[in-house]
C-alpha cells in the first residue's frame, strides 16, 4: 500500500505546456517519439512508482542500510527487489541514446519519470540519479569503446554510476583535490585516493558499480585545470561483457546521516592495494568539463528532490488534514468539530505547498526541455538558445527549489502538529530527507554564485533579459485579458520590474565583492518572481483551454492557484531586493573576531 | 567539554537596556535584588550549563531515553547526574516565592538561566521548563494547603513537573478533552483518562513528578467551560513531607521522535486502575483560566528554545566557519585557501543567525520583564501596562522566535556542508530538536490567530498602537542622530508604517475569516518588525554608552549587526504584508476535493 498517488496531470499539462513536449518531438532524432505514447507511458510509470517504489520509503528510512567489516553495504531486501523491477520495466532507459539500449525520448519525459521516482522513495531514486550522471559523462566525453563497454548497462540500470568527486580538503573547491592518477608501461590507467560522500558508492543493488573518479595525472597543474576523469569499475568487465575480477575499490565506511537514511553515503577507498583499473574519459586535464557534464545534469535532478519530497509531502499533509478533526471551523454548525482543512491558516499552508509545487514543477521542466532543445534543436541558434536558457535556469532550479523542499517539507510537518514531530506519522522523514538536497551537487551558495557571475553574463546579458521579456509579455498578457486574470498583471509587472533592477545592478560592473554578497538573495528573488511566471503563463492557457472545452474544475483550480500565488507569495521577492544590492561591507562591518563574544 | 561559549555579555546587555533590570529591582518584592549580584549569579550560571550540561547534549540524543516494560522510563546517567547538580545549585529556584524555597528574583534572570539551559540541552531544559509552569499555575491558583506541600520541591526542582493538556482527539482544542474528574465519598477526587504528547511525563532524574492534569468533573458543561485543573502526584505525600505510596499514574509508552531525543514524550495512562488520586486546583470548571496561567509562562519558554538553539547552532557554524577552508576568498592571497567565513555567503548565513538571536532575545527578555511589572507594579496602572504588554508580546514570542529557531539552525546546517548533514557534527540535532517548538504550548498557527483576535484588541487597540508608536519615536531618535545610525531610521520607519497599515485593517472590523487568514503573515511580519525596533534601539543605546566609554569594538559590533538587519532583513516584513490583507477567499477558492486533484 502506498499514500503516493502520482500528479499525472499536473505533469502532462507542465508536459504540454510549458516544456512543449509536442514541439519537442517533431526535432531530427525524435521522430520515433509520439506524445500520447509519453502520456501513456507515464500512466504507466505513475502506477509503478506508487505500487512498487513508495511502499519502500519508511522501510528504508527505518531500517536504513548497513556498512559490513568487509566492505560490502547491505539495502533493505525491499528495496533491491523493487531496484530490479525497475530495471527490468526499462524506466531507466528512457532518454538513452538508442544506439545503446536507450529509447531515445526526451530528458524532459525522464525528468517526469524521475520527479514520481522522487517522491516515491528519494533515497532509493538517487542511485538511477548518479546513473544518469554517469550516462551523461560517458555520452558526451567517452570513447567509442568506453560507450561499446558501459553504455548500454548504464542505460537500463543494471550497472549502477557514481560521482567520485569529493575529498576531505575538497568539497566545493573541487580543485583542492589531491586523488592521483598514472599510466602503467602498457599505457593503463590506474587511479589512487579516498573519496567521500559517494552516494551509492557500495551496495549489491545492482551488478557492478561504475564509478567516475577524478584525479590529477602525472604533472598536472594546479587546481581545477588539471584534473581529469576516470572511470573505475567495482568489477571488471571482461572482453565477452561478462564480469570478471574485483577491482581495487573499496567502501571503507558510510556516514551517519539526518536523512535519505537507506541511501548508503560511502567513504571510498580507490586503489590502496596496487592502484583501481581505470580508463580516462575525455582529454587529461579536461575533467571539470567532464565534471559540469555530469554536475549539470545532476544538479537539475536535485532540484527535482526538492519538487518531488514537497508533492509527496503535499499529499500526506492534505490527506491529514482531511481527516484530522479539530476546533470548529466559522459557518460550521455548533458542536462539531470540523477537519483542519477547514481552517484558513492551514488551508494557507496546503495552498503555499501546492502553489510551489507546481511553480516548481515548470521551471525545472522547462529547464529540461531548453537540455532537450539543445541537444536536438533544427539549426545551431536553437541549440544555443536551448544551452543557455538551461544554463540560466539550472542554479534557480537547483537552489530555489531544494531550498522550497526544506520548507515545504517543514509545512507538512506544521500541519501534522504534534504527530509531525513523531516519525511513525512519515512527515518528518520527508523534511530530513529535503536538508540534503541545498548542500550537495554544489551547495546553494555556489549556486547562487554561478547564477550571477557565470550565468548573467551570457550573450552579454541577453539571456536573462529575453527571459525578463518573456515575464513582462506574460503581464501584458495578462492586462489585457479581460476576466480575473488581470488583477495579477500588476504583481506580476512589479516583481518583474524588481527583478530587472537587480539584475541590471548586478550586470552593470558591479564589484565582484559586492555581487557575490547580493547572490542569494538574488537568487531567492529569480525563483519567487519565475515562479510568479509559470504560474500566471499556466493561468492563461487554462483560461484558454477552459473557454475551448467548457467547465473544468482541475483547470480553474490552476487558475486559482496562480492567483493566491500573484497576491500572496510573489509580493516576498520585493523583500529580498534590498539585499541583493546592499554590497558586501554591512557583512564584514563585524571584525571576524567580534562575531563570537 | 563544551564548545558552548553563554553569550553573558549580550545578556546583560538586554537586561539591562531592554529588560529594565535596574528599573524592576526597585520594585516592592525585589528589595533583595541587586543587579550586580545577578549579573554574578548568571557568570556562575553560564559556568555550570557550560561546564555541565552542554556535554550532555550529544550523549542524550545519540542514547535517548528507554520506556520499559514496567512503566518506567531510563535517562542517560549523565543527565540524571547533571540535573542533581541543577538542584542542588538553586538555579531552579530562582524567581520561586521566598516564602516556598525560592529566591524571589525577577522572571527575566531566570529567563537568562533558562536560556542558557536550553542552548546547554534542549531536551533536559524542558523538565524545569515544565516544572517552571507547574509552580506558576500552583502560585496563583493553588490553595495553602497544596502549596505548602508541592511549591517548595518544585521551586528546587526536587520535583518535577508535567502540563498533562493533549488527548488523542483534544490537541489544539483543548476543549474536546474527555479525561474525568470525580469525587469519592470523602469529598477527594480522582481522575481518570489518557494523556499524550506528556513532556517528561516519566522518568526518575527527580524524586517525585507533580502531573497537572485538565479533567472534566461531573455534570461539567461541554467545551473549555467545563475543563477543572488537577494536581495528580505521582508519589502521594505523607503528612510529614516523605513520599509514600505510588498513585495510579503510569506511563503506557513514549513517542519515537525527530528531536529532542532524550526527553521522554510520554502517554500517560491516570487512573486505569481505581483513578488517580487528585487535589482540585483552583475551582471546578476555572481549569481553562489556570491552564493559560502554565501556557503563558510555557510559551515564552518555548519562544527561548528558538533563540536557545539559535545561539549554539550559530556558535556551533562559527567555529567551523573559522576552521574549515575551500576555495580563495576575494582579496586573499593566491594558492591559498581562505577559511570560509571569509566568503561573503558564509558570512551572510552567520550575520543573518547572530542579528536574528540578538533581537529575538531582546523580544522575549521584554515580554518577561513585562510579567515582572505585571507581577510587582508600583500600582495598577503599571501592573496593566506590564499585564498587556507581556500579552501582546507572548504569541509574538512563542511563534515567531520558533520559526526562526528552525531557519537559523538550518542555516547552522549549511554553513556546514556536507558535515551539517552528517550527525557527527552536530549541526543537525539543533535543526531536528528545533522542530518541536513551532507545534507545542499551542501550534504558531493558534499563536497567530491569539495575537490577532484576542491580543490586538486589547484596551481596543491602545496596546499594540502604544508599541507602535514606541517603534516611531525609536526611528525619530535614528533619523535625529547625526552619525551612520541615521540611514536606519527610513527602513525601520517604512516597516512600522507598514506594520500600522496591517494592524489598522484588522483592528478595523474586518470579518473574522479574513483576519485568521491574514493571521500568520501577520505575526510574521509583527516579529521582524520588532526585531528591527530592537536592535535600532539598542544601537541607539550603543552609541551613547561608545560616546561615553571610548572606544569598545562589542558596542561596535552591536552598532553594525543592527545596521545589517536594517537594511537587509526588515524590508522581508513588507513582502509579508499583503498575505496579511489579501483575505479568506483566496485560500479557498480552490474547492477542498480538488486540492488532491
């Protein structure tokens, strides 16, 4: 039995609507994809998720997993038996290229496949996560016989990835890295370091494991420039693709954690005894390349992480809410007790889930789909506007996102009251789990510097100010529509205008000190005021589709929900402006020493 | 060891420029006090939690506690050892009625020891939190008889004490509650009923645990109108003081929880066998006026667990913020890795943590200092004045600071990095036991909707505007004086206007839906707002203490946390205000069933 009951429709009208699912599929390479196979397909993976996957959440939270003095990780039974599953279904292979065992969809179908494999057990979903990673790196930056070996394994799950990047001293200065890397006289590459914080570093979920590590090879100059990728298999792969011997690769321990409890956190031993077989992937010295490769398509996962926990969350808290009876709500008769539900200020908190949820929802779909157009777009314009959209969107979903599922998830908590401080009610599992999500694939704060200093700058500006436009024509849009909808034109104009002041602040020569001090509360303004966006844009096309097909109460509750959003959380991105532009001097005015007395 | 630093300078400094130390000690029933002696007493007190309680802070919540099959409830030795201590030393005693073992100082010293307790162990300060509850109900409700037996052990903390509020149907509404209070031919009571979500509701660190029990005596009318008080011991007592037999209390299990391992939540079972023996405290059917005497006094003490576990989280990221180095830090020089306080995101994280922390702890020391007016007024006017005051500022305290307790610990946590997320560092016990304190001694939603119905109307409105118009003149005196403090006072005038604007709406005969829907946007904006106020006044009060002292870079320090919180956190109070105006129809104009839809 499972409490998740995936948000098909949500996803296909996000599907539809926003990542453009049927324009998507008529570009060179996807001429085999067909929308209402997708939608079919989802149905299909929405009841696999839910069946299969989310009944293994709190036996997995609970029992968690377990390093063993020989260096192998045990997972919950469950687990592994619904990991084969998966496999077998092929829910793995989605996006893969079909030269090698992939279907050849969309990443933005995968992404609605990974968004409910999220919610049903996020511990359990971030292993196919690092696997996609990993197929993304091999993909993009590895040999024809690389891919022959790996690819198609990676592509249906039966051999699990890992991103081995994380040392002691290296963590987001991946630079500092010290793991090492040298050719034997036959030309083979062996790699030697420790490695922590590999998710799904160990486990018998799958296979084999395999792992991509980076290292400095011999002489390579200092920091990020010379670092480069390897691959590293737990187990070899001998010349007829069977497995064969063990490779120097061991877990030597896995962290305590607040959450994601059945998702083995490993400390990596890489080469102690003689050195791990490795190959390079890429160039030597070209591994961050390699590594944003993987980071970026990572990343965007995680910002689903942050969706995903609060639409689970979501639905546990409204079923609650439902049900639990407390206190007469005003208007109901006298000496009953109504649900919760019936009391705004818990009806105000299922409204700030759902409205984020899907405010999430889109951006991180339509990131995806600008990946989809980069990827296969008809000329190189299109594939540079798809690049640089998803380049712009990918901090925004990653941070805001995640950031939102700490606090989506801590809603659904609240709304439990006393039973959401007690695990058995399963509410508090999802808000440990979201805490992970701002810290790793590159820490909030680092994202929000990336948005401003790398992503800004694009085209000279252009790709933020076009997506500025866009905002400003979904307003006008909204002005001149001639119902309800117009009242949100002026929220919507004025958290634009807003958010065009500090961009521009922060495009105009600012002081580098200065704009990295106003990064994360620009980055909080962006996701509110985008927010705002796909919501109202949602609005207008429902409108739209209502006016076609008559009375449909889904759509006028999209239309509601922009609504109570325009009015009620959009006004929040004005509160964080004035830090955006504040400079860094208020926050070193305190000598260093004076913060602790 | 400890890595607990007691912040006994900003303490002082609140107690005596915000709390009124000297002003109160002048009061009749403080003859005895002199604020030199309690500024002494507090270094003595900052020693023992440092010293003694802090350590026991990770041993409780890796351990926890243990219910066993005979009802009784195991705590870490240590704990149990270090509560002795407690005792032992008086600080429980502090504020009691001299005539009953206490010390009859003002409530806002022991608020500064209670502060420095939770920030020691959050969950071993909630058994004389509790017990500070219980003596209070007894003070003013009990008979002479009940005090002279029960106020002196509790005032020492020889006994403990319990709030037994909550049923399985009765949380928020108290008045559901189903539990029931008879007489017996002797005229003595006995109670019957099931209790849960009992805070140290069973354990052994003290000798004996004095239950304050709501119960419905016979024929009582229905609702919180017919709600008695009762004082169920769990050991009675003999005539000459020593314990004797065991009442018929017993602790049936308790909750597995997120936080706050190492106090024991417990259902407790009273009087499943013949009933509980039980004294009447107060008269039949005044329980809901004795309970909001223990709950007023809890609450505040929750609002301290905010701001207890702000501080040491925010110490607990400054030392790792000192330590730990990644990556170059602007200015540093080349090859170098910079500590990360040195990144200006970091150091937003710590400015944000450590100006929240100072203008919660001048909020709270406020509204207590206020109930010591309340208590030891020169005349009624002032006792009305101290009455309200610490009314209005109650909910404020509770909700907000709780709120905040769970954003800065989370800020704790990432400061940290992938460290925050692993136990071992400790970050994330904070952030877990955090999340208790928005829910209990009444949800921060009840607490909203107390501020906004009962609390704003006070003396029809004069309360709330007179502190309204004390945050005005504070920003007369900025934009009056003639150094850096001036910039503040447009901010801080801007947020009080605003904060007028809001409160003026729903003093105004708005319809009550639409006031609770505004209710918790309201406070929050309410709670910046004065933690603003307060740290402009206290840099006012800075730099006229730097003007007479020379130079003293703490007065400094407190000058600039002020100014950062001017300009970079208050402006988030207007982007709460139009959720606060925005009424009720919004929050439900999605229909209920289509909110799973």
């Amino acid at each position: 039995m499972s409490n998740y009951r995936p948000p098909l429709r949500d996803i296909r009208f996000v599907l539809e609507h926003i990542g453009g699912l049927e324009g998507l599929s008529a570009l060179p390479g996807f001429e085999h994809v067909e929308a209402d196979d997708v939608y079919g397909a989802l149905d299909e993976a929405g009841r696999f998720f839910s069946e299969v996957v989310a009944p293994t959440n709190r036996i997995g939270d609970e029992n968690g997993i377990t390093w063993n003095a020989d260096g192998s990780v045990t997972v919950p039974d469950e687990m592994t038996a619904a990991y084969r599953q998966y496999v077998d279904a092929g829910w793995g292979a989605v996006k893969g290229d079909m030269e090698y065992g992939g279907h050849g969809f969309p990443a933005v179908m995968a992404t609605a496949i990974q968004e409910m494999l999220t919610s049903a057990n996020m511990a359990f979903s971030l292993c196919p996560m690092l696997t996609s990673s990993a197929v993304e790196a091999l993909e993009h930056h590895g040999s024809d016989e690389l891919k022959a070996v790996y690819l198609e394994k990676l592509n249906t799950g039966e051999w699990a990835g890992t991103m081995a990047l994380t040392e002691p001293e290296a963590g987001s200065d991946v630079g500092a890295l010290r793991a090492k890397a040298w050719q034997e006289d036959d030309g083979s590459w062996r790699v030697q370091g420790t490695k922590i914080f590999i998710t799904w570093g160990e486990h018998e979920m799958a296979e084999n494991i395999i792992h991509f590590v980076l290292a400095r090879a011999p002489e390579a100059p200092p920091g990020t420039k010379g670092i480069s990728l390897f691959l590293v298999p737990k187990y070899l792969v001998n010349d007829d693709g069977s497995l064969g011997e063990r490779n120097d690769v061991e877990c030597v321990g896995v962290e305590h954690k607040v959450g994601i409890h059945a998702s083995p956190t490993a400390v990596m031993a890489y080469g102690e005894q003689q050195g791990s077989i490795a190959y390079l992937v890429g160039d030597v010295n070209a591994g961050m390349r390699c590594m944003f490769t993987m980071m970026n398509d990572a990343r965007l996962h995680v910002g689903l992480e942050g969706l995903g926990l609060s639409e689970r969350a979501y639905q546990l808290a409204l079923g609650y809410a439902l049900e639990r009876k407390q206190g007469r709500a005003i208007g109901a008769p006298k000496g009953h007790a109504s649900p919760i539900i019936e009391h705004p200020d818990v009806r105000r908190m299922l409204m700030t889930m759902k409205a984020n949820v899907e405010a999430m929802r889109s951006l991180i779909f339509d990131a995806v789909a600008a990946g989809d157009l980069r990827n296969h777009g008809e000329d190189e314009r299109a594939r540079i506007l798809g690049s640089n959209r998803m380049a712009l969107l990918t901090p925004v979903a990653k941070a805001w996102a995640t950031d939102l599922g700490v606090e989506m998830t801590s809603l659904g908590v609240q709304i439990h009251g006393g039973m959401g401080f007690v695990e058995e009610a399963g509410a508090a599992q999802h808000w440990r789990d979201s805490r992970i999500a701002p810290i790793y694939e590159g820490t909030n704060g680092i994202q929000a510097i990336d948005l401003v200093l790398r992503k800004l700058p694009l085209d000279e500006g252009r790709v933020v100010t076009g997506y500025l436009d866009e905002m400003d024509e979904t307003a006008t849009q909204l002005a001149e529509s001639t119902d309800g909808l117009s009242a949100m034109a002026g929220p919507l104009r004025e958290a634009v205008g807003g958010l065009r002041a500090t961009t521009e602040w922060l495009l105009d020569g600012t002081d580098p000190s200065d704009a990295l001090a106003g990064a994360t509360p620009y980055l909080r303004q962006f996701g509110v005021v985008a927010g705002g966006y796909y919501l109202a844009k949602s609005a207008l096309i429902a409108k739209r589709l209502l006016a076609e097909d008559g009375d449909d109460s889904w759509l006028q509750a999209k239309i509601d929900t922009a609504v109570f959003y325009a009015h009620q959380i959009l006004p929040q991105a004005a509160g964080a402006a004035p830090a955006v532009t504040a400079g860094a001097d208020q926050l070193f005015a305190v000598d260093t020493e004076m913060l602790g007395q």
